[in-house]
C-alpha cells in the first residue's frame, strides 16, 4: 500500500510540475501576447492621433477656404457693380457721341459764322481798321438808332 501511495503521490507531483511547466509556458505565451497587443494599441493610438491632426488641418482648412469663398463672392458683386456702371458709362458716352456728330453736321447759325468772315488783311494797319469798323459799340451819352 505503501508502495501505491507513493507511486500516486509521485504521479501527482509529475502531474503538478507537469501543469506548472505547461501553465508558466501560456503564462510567457499570454504575456509576449500581451505586450504584442499593447504595442499594437499604442500604434492604433498614434494613427488615431495622426487621423485627428489631419481632420483638425481640414477643418481649418475648410473653414478659411469658407472666408475665402465668402470674400471672393463679395468681389465679384462688386466688380459686376462696377462693370454695370462702366457698361452705363460707355452707352451714355457712345450717345453722347452721337448727338456731338448729328450736331456737328448741322450747319452753325448766322451770328457765328460771321464771327469766322473777315476780310484779306495785308498788315496790321488793315486789321485794327477792320476791327474799328466793325460792329462799334454806341457812345454811352447818344441813343442807339434802331
């Protein structure tokens, strides 16, 4: 009896060292997976990290493209302003134009052209003469005859 006691007292403690010798190699096995998984997650938190800072950088990209946006359509409200005063501008000039050629072929009135009438002068003496004799203003002290 003695003899079997033994022999089950040694199988137990084959069988213990056995499921220590197993339990310590998942023990290493677990913890190489361990730290396997946790350089993992800090990796998966690096590139979420770096994910972050690239939606923040087109968040604020977006959001100065918007002002830019914004001040490019207030521009171009003010430049079709300014071209539809400019276009104004240019029929009332192209108008304006138009009368100054129908007036400027119409034939200019009497008291105008006799202002560009004058005698051939030969000297100077023969232009005051002219001048002296043409439409004279009357003496105050005497009555105009008309």
């Amino acid at each position: 009896m003695t003899n079997i006691k033994t022999w089950i007292i040694v199988s137990l403690i084959i069988t213990s060292v056995a499921a220590v010798g197993i339990l310590a190699y998942k023990n290493k096995s677990l913890t190489g997976d361990n730290n396997l998984l946790t350089v993992e997650r800090n990796a998966a938190k690096a590139q979420v990290n770096a994910q972050q800072e690239i939606i923040t950088q087109i968040t604020t990209r977006e959001k100065e493209n918007q002002a830019a946006h914004s001040n490019l359509i207030a521009q171009l409200s003010t430049t079709k302003n300014l071209l539809t005063k400019h276009e104004q501008t240019i029929r009332t000039l192209e108008q304006e134009n138009e009368q100054i050629k129908t007036w400027s072929n119409t034939r200019l009135p009497d008291p105008v052209i006799s202002l560009r009438q004058h005698p051939t002068f030969t000297g100077s003496q023969d232009y005051r003469n002219w001048l002296s004799e043409r439409d004279a203003l009357p003496i105050t002290s005497l009555q105009p005859t008309n």
